[in-house]
C-alpha cells in the first residue's frame, strides 16, 4: 500500500474557511411567486436528509436517529407508519460506554431515537427497503458500521452485508451498482477509499479504486451524468510533498480538486474533470437535469472579469454556463434541487438584495435570476432539500414561516 503522509489530511479540513462573496450585481428583473400549503414535519433537529417510502410516509434522519412523518389523510396510510419501527442507531462512543446486558435500543412515545452522537447523513429508498450512511456503530444493538440496508418495518435486512470502515455521506444508485461515498479506508475488510462501487446484494467491485493513489481524499456528494459517468463533489489532493505543509490556506487550494468525473471503468477522466477546475474551497451538492450541470457550495472565482459565486452551471460536456449566473451570496449552499424551471438552494447563508430570509432561494434554472417568494422566510440553517409529490421538504434547525404562521426545522411547501 502506498505510504501516505497524514499532516495534510488536517490541514485540508480547515481549507474550507473562505466564504463565496463576489461583485455581482443585483437582477433587476425579479419574479415572484408564493408558497402555499405549508404543512409541520417532523421537529427533530439537524435533519440531513429525508426520503418517502410510499403511502404518505417520510423518513428523517440526521443527529438524532431517524423519525416517521405521515402526511396522509388515508387512515390505512397512517396504520402502515406504525408498521415502520423506527430503529436505534449509537456510535462507537456510546458502543464502548455500555455494561455487559445493557439494552442498546432506544426510543420514545413520538417514534423517534434519542442517540445523541450518532449521525446518519445519507438514506437511498428501494423497491424492498431502505439503505442508510452515516456515522454509526450499531443499529438496534446490532454491529453495523455506518451503512445498514432496513427492511420496510425499521427491521435490519441481513441479506445485505456491508460494514464501511469510515464515514458515509452519499449513496446513489443506477440500474446495477450502488455508489457509496465518504471518508471510506475499508469496505467488509477490503481497502477501499473514499467511494466504492457494488452490486445490488452489496458485493463489492473490487477493481473500482478512482482515489487509491490520492493522498486525500473526501466525497460529499454523487450524481450520475449519464450511462458511463459519474460526477463527484468534495476534496481532492493527489499529491503534495513535506513543504507543502507549510503552505498558506490559499496556495493550498491550488493543490486542491473539488470536482472531479469518474468513468465506468472506474478511471478519473481528466479531461473532463479539468472543465471544473475553476471550482476550489468546497462543493457540497450536485444536481444534473436534462440540460445543465449545477454545482453549488462555499467558492467563487471570475471568468472574463465577472465574478461567479456559490452556485454555477456548466453542460453536460462540462462547457461553463457564463449566463447563468445568482447574486452576490455570502456564505454556503448545502443543499439544492431543481424543481420544474427553478433551482431551489439551501445552507447558512445571506443574501445582498434580501434582508428578509437567511438560507433558503429560488432562482431561475436557465440564467440564475432572483425569484422573489413573497410570503415566506426563514431563519434557519438548511441541511436537506427533497420533493415529494410536487411539494418541496425542507429540513434543518431553525424556524421558517408561512403567511406569519411559524413552523421548527422542517415543513413541505408548495410553489405556486
């Protein structure tokens, strides 16, 4: 195994300081619409993603464990969320804390887990199941190392072998392989780093290792570009040397990737990738539709004298979008989702032009203009953005309000 040096790992942690405020000026030529609907999900804190597994019932989970939302009026629906237990999950931490014979599963009367350090970042919904990543030890007293595949009643399917030796941030799926990203060193005991690609059963591909030769490594997020691509998100060192530590945050970004493209051989395709070099700091979200690219976080960085901040566009070929452009934002997109002909964004950010909201807006798909949602705000950080059934699900910690009406850490709303 190749010798890695391990000062630069710490270093690179703390790259990701310089928030995304550029020049631009504002759009004059602002839309606007409303939101209608809004409907209290669940109020479990630091929500990191949500997904639906049918019939009106959402999933949750982040800091807290997971959580159970039924928006249904079916009573049928309603008895089929309590079929769902939902399960316990404890980190190594709590793991080590426990007596001999003490019970590791938790829960309370609202259906929710209580673990306090145990986090769980990333869940895929499927046709028998759910498969959850995160940060975790156990799964109802269980040893499952931070990806664990339930069945539809909360139970653990033990048809699905996995223990990931690290962090998982992101699981995506195309017709025949699962992509399952982190912070990884092992898969089932197998090196493995950062992304590992198996089949549908959890079988590792033990020929797919993009980053084994990369001094760091770190996904935040996947998106499948087309059959025989994959776009990843997150940081990215191949090499460095000792004087390299002693480097500012700044010249240590040169050295840094942020978006790279995988093939199916499970090659980096340079010449793709060199298309996204102009992103540094800290990308944190993908999205690919039908036309463009979208890759949003904490950067900016200019293009013929224009300053382009925090979210931008780019072709399928990976072509710059030098139209689409938003507005001066200081802070970092977390999530996004492009929903109809709008991009919806999320994080912990403000806004020039808007004194009203924190962390959450909605612009233009094609050209990155402002549309201005005139009976909503919010003062929160957003971690998770989903649609279901037309409607958007926003999570995170913080409050958001509707027509003056107040709602905690997660809603769903209509566009209108």
């Amino acid at each position: 195994m190749k010798k890695k040096n391990i000062f630069l790992p710490l270093l690179i942690v703390g790259i990701g300081v310089f928030t995304g405020c550029n020049s631009n000026e504002t759009n004059m030529d602002v839309e606007n619409i409303f939101v209608s609907d809004g409907k209290q999900l669940a109020q479990q804190k630091n929500v990191y993603s949500s997904t639906s597994i049918g019939n009106g019932n959402i999933l949750f989970a982040g800091d807290n464990g997971m959580s159970i939302i039924n928006t249904s009026t079916s009573i049928d629906s309603q008895k089929q969320s309590m079929v769902f237990k939902i399960p316990s999950f404890e980190s190594d931490e709590e793991v080590f804390k426990k007596t001999e014979g003490k019970e590791f599963y938790k829960s309370n009367d609202e259906n929710s887990t209580t673990v306090d350090k145990s986090r769980i970042y990333s869940m895929l919904n499927l046709n028998d199941g759910v498969i959850i990543g995160g940060a975790f030890a156990t799964v109802n007293g269980v040893e499952k190392h931070n990806l664990v595949k339930l069945n539809y009643d909360g139970s653990i399917n033990k048809d699905f072998e996995s223990n990931v030796g690290g962090v998982v941030y992101k699981i995506v799926k195309d017709n025949k392989n699962f992509y399952i990203s982190g912070v990884i060193g092992s898969y089932n005991e197998k090196e493995a780093y950062s992304i590992v690609r198996t089949d549908l059963n959890g079988k590792l591909d033990e020929s797919f290792m993009p980053f084994k030769d990369y001094l760091f490594s770190k996904i935040n997020d996947i998106a499948l570009l087309d059959s025989e691509h994959i776009l990843v998100a997150g940081t990215f060192v191949k090499d460095a040397t000792e004087d390299d530590a002693n480097q500012t945050e700044e010249e240590m970004l040169k050295l840094t990737t942020t978006v790279l493209v995988i093939n199916s051989d499970g090659q980096i395709d340079k010449k793709m990738s060199d298309k996204f070099t102009n992103i540094k700091n800290e990308v944190f979200s993908l999205a690919v539709d039908d036309e463009k690219v979208y890759i949003a976080g904490d950067f900016r960085f200019t293009v013929d004298g224009v300053d382009y901040n925090n979210l931008v566009a780019y072709s399928l070929d990976g072509e710059f979008d030098k139209d689409f452009k938003i507005e001066k934002l200081h802070g970092m997109i977390f999530d996004m989702e492009v929903f109809d002909d709008k991009i919806v964004f999320g994080g912990d950010f403000l806004i020039d032009s808007d004194d009203t909201t924190r962390s959450f807006y909605v612009v233009n798909k094609d050209d990155g203009r402002t549309i201005k949602v005139d009976n909503f705000s919010a003062d929160a950080d957003i971690y998770s953005i989903d649609v279901y059934n037309g409607n958007l699900i926003l999570s995170g910690d913080g409050e958001f309000k509707v027509d003056g009406e107040s709602f905690n850490n997660s809603l769903m709303i209509n566009l209108d």
